[in-house]
C-alpha cells in the first residue's frame, strides 16, 4: 500500500543572498516566478498529494512570510516556525518534529520549483518509501539544468540506491530540494543548526537512502538571471515559442 503522508515542511527560512539583490527586502520564497510566489507553488505541490498540514519555518522577513501565509486559504492549514538563529536544512527539520508528529512527511526547499511528469514527484516519492528507507530523495539529471550545477550531488543505482560523488568525479544527479523523510532519519542528531546532509550520509552508510529522477521541469534558482530563464522558459511553454528538451 503506497503511503499517504498528510504533513510536511517548506523550509524558507535561507537568506537567499546568491539571489541578490531581489531578496534584499524580500524572502527569496516570496519571490514570483509564473506569476505566483514560489512558496505558494510548493504549498500548491503539497496539497496536491494530499497534503494537510504544513510547517514553515522563517527568518529573513519573517513577518512577510507570515502575513503571505495568513492571506492564503486552506488547504493546506500552516504553521509558521520563527527561527530567531539559523538552524540549516536539518536543524529547522528537527525544530519542527512536535509539530510534523511522528509519520513520515515531505520537506520542501522554499525555492524549489518544479512542473510534474506524467505522476506527481511527491507521490512518486510515496511510491518508493518503504519501511527499510529512512528517506527518499527528488534527485534531477544536471544535463537538464541551465544553470551552473558544479559536478552533481549523486550516481544511482538500478534500484534508486544512491551514493555521493568521488572528490574528481562528476556525476549525472543534482538533489532538487524535495523529499520524503521518516521522522527517525534525524535521531541522534544534535539540537541546533545542521546540515541535512548530515542525516543524509548516517542513512546512506546504513543503505537506508533512496532516490527518484524527476521526470518533468525543474528549474535549479541560485541567482536573478536563473529567475528570469525560468520565467523565459515558461512564458515559451505557454505561447508555444519554442520546444525545450525538458517536455
């Protein structure tokens, strides 16, 4: 039986200083990209795959974020984690536990956008998850991305088993800021800031790690000019203007 999680968190609380200097007085998950913000496009995401509850944590302009959520109707219902110290990708995670509870739920970069394939990413993920993974990974092929993506995070096996890459070593897959994690991926991990790479590699050592390819558009969002491609590519899909590699 395929899992259903109803929970899950976007994390938007970065500083977003690479896309300056548009987040100079914005949070970078406020910024618009298709004419909506790119944090409603992840809650949009989330609901889609059932999703009823979110956590989102905050901390540059995090009053904005709270009054960008308050004027968003349900679904999904939101709650909005101040973090007054940055505590990275898994220390706001681990912050967040008592109100994710204790099933396994999504977690969302706040900067993350992507357009689904023929199944939803999310629920592709779902699909994966099984009681012998700790967390399952939206990886993306880095040939696909128009942007400077170094030398990829991950190679995968036939079987979705992920390892990292060799330090001279490039490999075809960059991680896409979405995942689906059991709530024991972060035990035994430290109270405050983190890296959720750090979870991540305890997890890979115990073959407990896995990976989707995403198999629609996603758009990899770093800088001004990566904002303004993607909002190129998509006025293109829309008007028919030109056929991208990416369908």
């Amino acid at each position: 039986m395929t899992l259903c999680p109803r929970s899950a968190m976007v994390l938007a609380a970065g500083l977003g200083s690479r896309m300056r200097p548009l987040t100079d007085t914005t949070a970078k998950p406020l910024l618009r990209l298709g004419g909506r913000a790119l944090l409603d496009h992840a809650l949009d995401h989330l609901v889609d795959a059932g999703v009823e509850s979110v956590a989102v944590n905050a901390h540059w302009q995090a009053d904005a974020v709270a009054a960008h959520l308050l004027q968003r109707p349900a679904p999904p219902s939101t709650v909005l984690l101040r973090e007054e110290h940055l505590l990275e990708t898994g220390g706001g995670v681990r912050a967040a536990r008592a109100v994710l509870g204790g099933e396994p739920f999504f977690v969302v970069n706040g900067d993350a956008f992507w357009l689904n394939g023929p199944i939803s990413a999310l629920l592709r993920l779902a699909a994966m998850f099984d009681d012998t993974v700790d967390a399952v990974l939206l990886v993306h092929r880095t040939s696909h991305v128009h942007a400077d993506v170094g030398r990829g995070d991950f190679a995968l096996d036939k079987w979705g088993i992920p390892r990292r890459r060799g330090e001279r070593e490039v490999v075809p897959y960059i991680y896409a800021g979405v995942q689906l994690i059991h709530p024991r991926l972060l035990h035994g991990m430290p109270d405050g800031a983190f890296s959720m790479n750090r979870a991540w590699d305890i997890a890979l050592e115990a073959g407990r790690l896995r990976a989707v390819v995403h198999d629609g558009i996603w758009f990899h969002l770093s800088t001004p000019a990566d904002l303004a491609e993607a909002e190129q590519i998509l006025e293109a899909r829309v008007t028919g203007d030109a056929m991208w590699p990416w369908h």
